[in-house]
C-alpha cells in the first residue's frame, strides 16, 4: 500500500476537529494540529517521489510497496480487506447458490414437467403468430381413470345390444344437436354419453372424463399440425439463407452493397433460448483468476497458430494454382475484364499514327464496344437471376404465411372447441355439487325431521302422562274445597245444642282468620281471653279444634290452587310446545318434500349445450348477450312440420279465395252477357221499327232480285278462279322441289369436294411439317436457297387451295339462301288469295 492511500485513509477515518474535540482534549489541540501538518508535509513529499518514480526508465524504477512507511500497519489493512473480501465472496456465493436453486426449482416445475414445450411460430411478413398447447405427460391415475369409464361404457353398449338396442342410439348423436366444434375438428371420443341421458352421478362423472380426453386430444391435434408448420418454416428459412448466399455471390459479382432480408427464429419460437446467457447480454466485465487468464491466452495462441496454419495450406495454394484461380476469374473474366490498349496510343499523338495503327486502333474501339455489351448483357442477366431469387424467396415466404393464417384459423377453432368442452365440464360438475348439496340438504331434513319426530313423541308421552296427574290433582282439589264446604255447613250442626247467640258469637270467631297465619296469632285467636262469655271451656276446646281444622283446610285449598295454577300453565306450554313441534315436523316435512321435488326436478331438467347457426335464434338482443329466460328450444323438425301445415292452409286459402274470385267474376261476365244481350235487343227492335217505316219502290225491288243474281255469277268466277291458279301453283310447287332438289345435289356433291379439298389440306400441313422438320434437322448453308423457293410455293399451293375453299363454301351459302328464297316464293299467301 503506498502512503498516499494511506493518507487518504487516514484522512477519511479521523473525523473533523470539532467533532472530536471534548473538554479534555482542549489543552492538546496545538498540538495535534502541528502532528496533522507534519503528517501533510510528509505525504506530499512521498506523492512527489512516486510521481518521480513513474517518470524514471523501467530499470529504475522502484515497486511501489518500497514507497510503505508503516509496514505492520499496510498488513493489516490488507488482512482486514482480504477478510471483508472473503466474507462478501461467501456472501455472494449463497446469493447464487440460492438463486440457481430458486432457477433449478422454477424450471424442474414449469420446464421440465412439460411433454411439449410452450412455443410459438410467427409470420414472415407480418406480426402473426400462433402458439401451441404446452402439455405435460398425462399421469398414470388419469390414464387408469379413463381405461376404466371406457370399459364401464363398453359393458353399458354391450348390455344395450343384448336388449335389442342400437350402439348408435347410445351414442351422442352430434349431427342432430352440434354441442361443440369437436365434431367438425373430427376429435369426439367414441363412447360420449348422449347430452339427454346424463342423470346419475357416475355417468356425469365419466362424462367429464371423456371430455376432458377430449380437451387433450384436440390440443394434441394442433401440436401435430403445430410442429409440421415449424418444421417447415425452419426448412424455409434454410433455403432463404441459401439463396441468399447466391445472391450474396451476385451482388458481390456486380459490386454492388445491398442488405439481404435474413429471417431468424425470435425467442418466442426458440424458448430455449431462455436458459442461455449469451457474453453480448453481460454487461460488467468478466472477472477472470490467474489461472484462467493462463488459460484464455494459451487459447488465444492455439488461435493464431491455427490461423496461421491454415493461411499458409500447401494444399489450398497447390489447388489455387492448378485451377489458376479459374472459379474468379471466370466470374471477373466478363465484368472485370477489359481490352489492352494499343502501346501506340499512349507512346505518340493521333495525328502520328500510321495507318494501320489507326486501322488496330478501331479494331480496338471495336473490341471495347462488343465488351461493353456483353458486360451489359452479362450484368442484366445477373440482376434478373437475382430478381428470380427474391421473387422465389418471396412466393415461398408468402405461401408460408398464407398456411399460417390456416393454421391460425384452426388454432381459433381449436380454442372454441376447448371452451366449449371446459364449459360442458363445469356444467356437469356443478351438476354434481348441486346433487351432492341437494342429497346433503336432504339427508339433514330428513334428520332433523327424525329428531323432531322422536321428540314430540317423548313429548306426546310426557303430556298425556302430565295430564292425568293434573286430572287426579284437579279431583284432590275438588274434593278439599268439597271439604271445606262441607265444614262451612256443618259448623252450626257441631253446635246445635249451644244457644243461638253463642253459636252465632262462633260463628263470627269460625270466620275470623289471624294476619300472616303466625302461630302467635293463632295461640292468641285460641287463648281463653278469646273465648264469649258462658261458654264452657269444652266447647271452646271443641270449637278451636275446629277452627284449626278449617284454617288448615283453607291453607291446603290456596296452596293446591297456585300448584294448580302451575300445573295447568306448564300444562298450556307443554300444549304449545307439542303444537309448536308439530308445525315444525310439518314445516320439515314440506320442506323434504320440496327439497326431493327440486331434485327430481334438478336431475331431470338437464342443461344441454348446443350450437346454433345465425337466423336460429328468435330472441330479442337488449343487451350484448341475449335473455333466453323466456325462450322455449323447438326441434326444427316440428317447426318445419307447422311451417309445412301453414303453408298447406295458405294454399288451401289462396285457392278458395281464387275460386271465389273466379265464380264473381263470372257473375259479372253474365251481368255483362245480359245487359248486353238487352242492349242489342233494344238496338235490334229499333232497327225494326225503321225498317218498318221504310218504303220501298218497284225499282228497289228489281234491284235487290238482280243483285242477287250477280252475287251468284261474282261466287262462281271465283271459284273458278280459284281452280285455276291452285293448278298453276300446283305446277311452280312442284317445278320448285325439282329445281331444290337439283340444287341440293350440287350443295352436295360441293361439300364432298370440300372435304376432300379439307383432307388435302391437312395432308399439305402434314407434309409442310414434315418438310419444315426435315429441314431443320438436315438443312445447310448449301441447300438453303433450292429449298426456300419450293417452301415458296408449298405456301403458295396451300394459300390457293384455302382460297378456293373458301369461294366454294362462299358459292355454297349463296346457293343454299337462294333455294330457301325459291322455297319461300312456292309457299302460298292466305293473304294474297284473299286479296286475288
């Protein structure tokens, strides 16, 4: 350690003066300040030595630890160092270690565990991407789960067939109520449950095990499809590279600096990648020992050896210089290569040049002008091997995204199917907690209706037994108060020989009754002060004996009446708690019912999923998602069925209300008829009456008889007439059929020829061809001029015959309309007979 840093040190460690100046220490400050400045001048001066020293030749120069004034004291500054070092290495250490266990545990967890990878494939164009399922390796307990409902389902199919059922019909039939796009997709486990048959807990049980292999079969079904996808852009984007390596090579030839598309796996398709750290991501520098920067520059020179080595290979010069770089040179022959120019060119002016080297110099603007044509050829030819390049990376690349998209759209149904099956899952198990809660629910109705049972039965048993002790005590208190009656009555019979007054005087002493009952009181009541004068102590004896008796039985009434009073209250209780519990096993009873209707109806309303097609669903959107809870499912088959009635009513309809319209208009048609047949009678009976009134002279008379005549002789010119000329078209008919079928001999024998013309025709093809194939194969620069004119008049021949060909077929059409004109003019007119 050198003293300057132990200066520093010294400086940072020892706080400020005023805060280390105590009491005590006043006297002593001078003192330490001239230490302080001592120990200043000291470190300056060693500072200024080393600055020295670094500024000496190397052979000079002295180690910095020659510089240490304290040597004990740098030992232990650097032991405490190497100690604090060691402890945060330790430190550090367990931070890692912790670290890679945390990483070891996350990835053993979320990594290893899986049987396919969470990857993803992205487009070439676009930001498209689609992911795969990541999977883990089914355990065995699911396996064995499934193998089991297969063989349950099996035994159920095969005890169907015995009862002279169908397998299909156990089947879920998906054609007539589509639950789940698994069907399209063409992944339904064969032995699903039928949606409208699943009512026991054991069969939605294995329902969700089946769908739930379902679920694993279509997320399996997109990872095949997945990896093929992956594969092959991974073979795409090895051609890419290959072809970019030869327009690479192109560019390079042309000498031109373009920058090549590359395409490359990103992590999300090389998740991989994750758990490698490459040196480009660590940002601090790489701390390396002794020993492996030993290590690094051994390395380091087996490199360059290597290098070295292979820059002097006897070998690739021995190659280089058999082929006489042939490789480039044939690449630089043509875009590299120029014409040498004339010496003369250079050596003296033009105006010196000689003939002939004027006549070498065109050869030689010549020979450039051809060069740089080929030059250009050979460069366009490049650019367009290097357009076809791109345009084939660009059309394979493009074909790949377009079967991603395909992918994708599969990936989306997949999804749907998936949510769709996990909604099936959920339903039926919230089907079975809803069973089980609804059995739970049960089972402690009909407990605690048991108990209740049970209890007002003891109940019952405690009341009727409580009522009859309240009837025998009620008839033990009729009979005391009986008592007391009879006592009250037989007082004056007890005395009936005593004086009237006396018994009276008694009588009001029997009725007196001390305050509280004291038994001093009653000593008193019965002391002989109490007793009337001329009374004899006997009877007053006599009369206190009965008096006791009587306030006794008196005691013995109030007593039995307040119990009972209780006895009747507890009586009336126990009355309402025996009602009470008879209500609440009514209201138990109720609810069990209840509570078993619900479930029956529970486990027979089934909730069914099923897809509808847009147009199925008739219900009214008010918000995002539909209210169905006033929507009834009809099979199409009865819709169509009514819709197949309505429209047999409609029609039905429509044809009355047509026969209706039909006999109306009849109606009118003869309302018409006979309004007009009134109408012409009343015109005819008018012109009856004028021709009535008409007179008519003798002139009128003779002419009416000639004209009668001259209408015969008219009608019978006619028909002679008439004779005549059906005799001379008669005779033009059939001189025209003659002369058409004369016509129609030539147009004959003219096709024929034209056929025969058309087969010479194709034969002169057929010899022109062959003729122009011979000369091909065998022409030369000898025989080139006799056979040109021959070829000349081959042409010629061939052009004169499809001239003549065409008049012919020209002459022929012109016949055949003028043999229809002729067959036109021989059809005789109605209208003009009419008119003749």
């Amino acid at each position: 350690m050198d003293v300057s840093a132990g200066a520093t040190e010294t400086d940072t460690e020892t706080p400020p003066e005023s805060e280390c100046l105590g009491e005590d220490d006043l006297d002593y400050s001078a003192t330490k300040e001239k230490l302080q400045a001592r120990m200043e001048d000291i470190r300056s001066t060693i500072q200024e030595m080393i600055r020295e020293n670094e500024s000496v030749p190397e052979i000079e120069r002295l180690e910095l630890k020659e510089f240490n004034v304290d040597d004990e004291r740098q030992k232990m500054h650097d032991a405490a160092l190497e100690e604090e070092v060691s402890m945060v290495r330790d430190r550090i250490e367990m931070e890692i270690l912790e670290r890679c266990y945390k990483c070891d545990l996350i990835k053993r967890e979320c990594w290893d565990s899986l049987k396919v990878k969470d990857r993803a494939v992205k487009a070439f164009h676009t930001d498209h991407e689609v992911t795969n399922y990541p999977l883990k390796e089914r355990p065995q307990s699911e396996l064995d789960a499934l193998q089991k409902v297969e063989e349950t389902r099996k035994a159920e199919l095969a005890r169907a067939q015995e009862k002279g059922g169908d397998e299909d019909d156990f089947l879920e039939s998906q054609n007539a109520v589509a639950s789940s796009y698994s069907a399209e997709l063409g992944l339904l486990h064969p032995y699903l449950y039928d949606q409208f048959n699943l009512h026991t807990t054991e069969q939605k049980l294995n329902q969700i095990v089946m769908l739930q292999d379902v679920i694993y079969r279509i997320k399996v079904s997109l990872n095949t499809q997945f990896d093929k996808v992956y594969k092959q852009k991974v073979q795409e984007i090895s051609r890419v590279k290959e072809r970019n390596k030869q327009v690479k090579e192109l560019l390079d030839e042309l000498e031109v600096v373009e920058e090549l598309w590359v395409p490359a796996l990103n992590d999300r398709e090389v998740p991989e990648r994750v758990f490698v750290v490459d040196d480009s991501e660590i940002e601090a520098e790489k701390y390396l020992t002794p020993e492996e920067e030993k290590e690094e520059e051994r390395k380091r020179l087996e490199e360059q050896k290597r290098l070295a080595a292979k820059s002097d290979d006897v070998r690739e010069r021995a190659l280089d210089d058999m082929m006489d770089g042939v490789l480039e040179v044939k690449k630089d022959s043509l875009l590299k290569a120029e014409v040498p120019q004339p010496e003369f060119v250079v050596a003296k002016p033009n105006n010196q040049w000689t003939d002939e080297e004027k006549k070498q110099f065109k050869e030689y603007e010549k020979k450039v002008k051809e060069l740089d044509t080929e030059k250009e050829k050979y460069r366009k030819s490049l650019e367009t091997e290097i357009k076809g390049f791109q345009k084939i990376t660009k059309e394979a690349t493009d074909r790949f995204d377009e079967g991603l998209k395909r992918l994708f759209e599969m990936k989306i149904k997949s999804d749907m199917a998936i949510c769709q099956e996990e909604l099936k899952i959920k339903t039926l198990n919230y089907s079975v907690l809803m069973e089980e809660v609804m059995r739970n629910e049960e089972i402690e109705l009909a407990q605690k209706l048991k108990e209740m049972s049970a209890r007002r039965k003891k109940m019952g048993e405690e009341l009727r037994k409580f009522e009859k002790e309240v009837e025998a005590f009620h008839e033990s208190y009729d009979n005391i108060v009986a008592d007391d009656k009879v006592q009250d009555k037989d007082f004056r019979k007890e005395f009936s020989n005593l004086h009237k007054a006396h018994v009276d005087q008694l009588y009001k002493l029997f009725k007196r009754r001390p305050r509280g009952h004291k038994k001093n009181a009653m000593e008193e009541l019965d002391s002989l002060r109490s007793m009337p004068e001329g009374l004899n102590l006997p009877v007053w004896e006599k009369f206190c004996q009965i008096r006791r008796t009587k306030i006794d039985t008196e005691h013995k009434i109030k007593s039995s009446a307040a119990a009972l009073a209780d006895m009747q209250a507890t009586l009336v209780k126990k009355r309402e708690e025996d009602e009470t519990a008879e209500e609440e096993i009514k209201h138990f009873t109720t609810e069990l019912e209840k509570m078993r209707e619900d479930k029956k109806n529970f486990l027979t309303d089934i909730t069914v999923q099923f897809l509808l097609k847009q147009g199925q669903v008739e219900v009214t959107n008010t918000d995002l998602i539909p209210d169905y809870s006033e929507s009834l499912l009809l099979h199409r088959g009865k819709v169509e069925e009514l819709n197949h009635t309505i429209r047999t009513l409609g029609d039905q309809k429509i044809a009355v209300m047509v026969q209706t319209k039909d006999f109306r208009k009849g109606i009118i048609q003869v309302e018409w008829d006979n309004t007009m047949r009134r109408m012409q009678i009343e015109d005819l009976k008018s012109k009856e009456r004028d021709i009535q009134k008409m007179r008519l002279t003798e002139d009128h008379k003779e002419y009416l008889k000639t004209d009668t005549d001259r209408v015969c002789k008219q009608a019978l010119s006619v028909k002679e007439t008439q004779a005549l000329q059906l005799k001379n078209y008669q005779k033009d008919v059939k001189y025209r059929k003659q002369k058409i079928r004369h016509l129609q001999a030539r147009a004959a024998m003219k096709e024929q020829k034209n056929v025969t013309l058309d087969k010479q025709v194709q034969d002169m093809h057929v010899v022109v061809s062959q003729m122009r194939h011979i000369y091909e194969a065998s022409a030369t620069e000898a025989n080139e001029a006799a056979n040109t004119e021959q070829r000349y008049q081959e042409v010629l021949l061939v052009q004169r015959l499809k001239d003549t060909a065409r008049f012919q077929m020209e002459k022929l059409a012109f016949l055949s309309a003028e043999a229809q004109h002729l067959r036109m003019r021989n059809v005789p007119s109605l209208v003009q007979i009419k008119y003749n």
